[in-house]
C-alpha cells in the first residue's frame, strides 16, 4: 500500500504525481480538507508524498521506515 497526492475538483480526481503501478488497483480516496487550505502548506504535503513514496518502497523490503531512519541518522 502506498499514497499518492491529488486534487478533486468537478466530479474528478487528477493525481498530482507519478503513480508507480500499471495494473489495475483497488484504491481507498480520503478527502483531507479543502484545497485552498493547502495551498499554503507545500513544504508539508511534499513531505508527506516523499513519506508515500518511501513507504512505497519499503513495502518490497525487510527494512522497516524506523531501521531506514536510524540507519540514516548513524551516517552522519
């Protein structure tokens, strides 16, 4: 499982990123707030797809996203 970001808008969702699968997938839409309400919040919502992909990733691993985490931190 992972998660993309998006707009809904007019009866439509665009995803506002690459989504990294060709089949077909069952998908679950959560409506987060407003979207001129995140305008402001770029930084945030780039954070959280980094986290998406990052989890994306981890997810054909035997490394969890806390080991990914420390063993980052020990490199510097």
């Amino acid at each position: 499982m992972f998660a993309v970001q998006g707009i809904y808008a007019d009866g439509s969702i665009t995803i506002s990123e690459p989504v990294p699968v060709s089949n077909k997938y069952d998908v679950i839409v959560t409506f987060l707030k407003p979207a001129n309400q995140a305008e402001g919040n770029i930084d945030k919502r780039e954070k959280i797809a980094a986290l998406g992909r990052i989890t994306g990733i981890l997810s054909d691993s035997d490394i969890t996203l806390e080991e990914a985490r420390m063993e980052r931190l020990s490199r510097q």
